[in-house]
C-alpha cells in the first residue's frame, strides 16, 4: 500500500491515520477552528455595528467554509480510490468554484443587509484560521509516502 491518507492500516508497519479519511478529519478541524474564530467575530462586529455586522460575519465565513469544504470533500471521495486523479480534479474544482463565486456575486450583487466591511473581515479571519488548522492537521497525519520494503533472504541485512 503506497498511502494511508484514506484510514486504511499500512499492511506491514501497522502505522494507521486512525478514524475516519484524513480528509474529513481535516474538514472537522478546519470548520471548527473557523467558526469558532467566526463566532468571536461576530460578538465583536454586533457590539460595533449591531445585527447587520454579526449576520455579515456570518455570511463572509460561510461562504470561505463552503469554498474550502468543497475541496476537502473532493478529497475524501476521489483521493481515496485515485489519488493522483484528486490533485486535478482540485485544480478544475477550483477554478469551478472562482468562477461560480464571481458569476454569482456579480448576478445577485451585493446583499442591501450587508456590511462590506465585516463580511471583508469575516473572510480573512476564517481563511487564516481554516488555513492554520488545515496546516496543523497535515502536520498530525502519518502518511505512508513509499511501499514497506520487503523482507531480504539470507543475510543480506548485514547479518552475515
């Protein structure tokens, strides 16, 4: 087995990303550090600006969660049976999801309820945040990279 980024125990070394896919355990963390760096946000921009702040924190940092979560998704369900598939599958994903955004922001426009300043806010706070848990949840994951080598026969271990 040349990776363990799906949850699936290395055969020979027993080293396991224990639980479920890498994937969604990157999607649990980086949500949660998101909204709760979001909900901080939005007490702050309600004390400020009232509910047209809080609701435009809201806003910005669920679009940047949708934004990110589509790729994580994506990895979860075409990383595990094709791997190196997964990596242009993201790159299409991404350009899908530029796009889509902007065709959507420029169609609908801008909310009247919206403050442009938290929802500004709100999506950098949320792209930091996800962003470092997404780095510190890699950092966690034990991924195999190579095959296990095979057990050598006869003394070609250095044991002559």
């Amino acid at each position: 087995m040349t990776s363990n980024a799906d949850g699936h125990q290395s055969k020979q070394l027993g080293v396991a990303v224990a639980g479920s896919s890498l994937w969604l355990r990157l999607l649990v963390l980086s949500t949660t550090a998101a909204v709760l760096a979001l909900a901080v946000t939005a007490v702050i921009a309600a004390v400020m600006n009232g509910g047209q702040g809080a609701l435009s924190v809201a806003f910005g940092g669920a679009l940047v969660i949708v934004f990110f979560a589509i790729s994580l998704l994506i990895g979860h369900f075409v990383g595990r049976n094709n791997p190196s598939g997964a990596v242009g599958l993201f790159v299409a994903t991404y350009f899908v999801k530029v796009v889509g955004f902007a065709v959507t922001l420029f169609v609908f426009g801008a909310p009247e309820w919206l403050h442009g300043r938290w929802f500004l806010i709100a999506a950098v706070v949320a792209v930091i945040v996800w962003q470092t848990a997404e780095i510190i949840g890699f950092s966690k994951a034990r991924l195999q990279i190579y095959n296990d080598p095979s057990p050598r026969e006869g003394g070609q271990n250095g044991n002559a």
